[in-house]
C-alpha cells in the first residue's frame, strides 16, 4: 500500500543519514567519543580516537574510564567532562539553545545537563 511505501522511504531515508553521518564522524581527524550519562560509559568512540589511544572501539564501548585507568585519573576525567557541559552557573552551556527548540530540563537540580523535548 501506498502508506507502507512511504514508511519504507522514511526508513530508508533514516537509513542513508544515519550511514552518512556514521561516516562523518567515524572520518573526523580529532578523536570524537559520547558517553552516557549519569553513569559515563562510552557509547560512541571513532576512528581518530582508537588510533590515539591504541584500542578498538570494541574495547572501549560500554565500559568507563574505571576500567582503564586508576580511580583518581579517571574521576578527574569525568569531572573535566561534566564541567565542560555546565557552565559557571550551574546550567548547561546550550541550556538556551535547548530551550528555544522546544526543550526543557529534566529535574534541573538533581541532574543538570539532562534535557527533554517538552511536548505537552
């Protein structure tokens, strides 16, 4: 049927920007890498960042920087990546950008940098 037709061309549409921009990161020359929040596990790591740590990203995702280096070190890197998500105030940096596209905080005070698309 014709709404099946268009739902397969979304998908595939889906499909090809999702491959496209896999590319992009996995090609950038700077290691690029996302972890979870709260519990900072990697969910993304490319290509520059496995040459630079000399580690597949096999080895790196869903785990911590606990499981790399010792708790001091890797409690540092996680507090140096917090505080370049927060600003001073205590609000994310891109906390307005966020909110003029429709977004709005998640229990702001317990856990800042969490943000939703407000439907209601």
């Amino acid at each position: 049927s014709r709404h099946v037709r268009n739902q397969q061309d979304v998908i595939d549409q889906l499909q090809k920007t999702t491959s496209f921009l896999d590319a992009v990161i996995d090609n950038l020359p700077g290691m690029l890498f996302v972890k979870s929040f709260p519990d900072s596990r990697f969910v993304l790591f490319n290509r520059a960042g496995e040459e630079l740590l000399g580690r597949r990203r096999e080895e790196l995702l869903g785990r911590t920087d606990l499981d790399f280096y010792p708790r001091e070190q890797a409690e540092f890197f996680r507090a140096r990546g917090i505080r370049r998500i927060v600003s001073p105030g205590g609000e994310p940096a891109h906390a307005a950008y966020l909110r003029r596209m429709g977004f709005a905080p998640v229990a702001p005070a317990a856990l800042p940098g969490l943000y939703q698309l407000d439907v209601g």
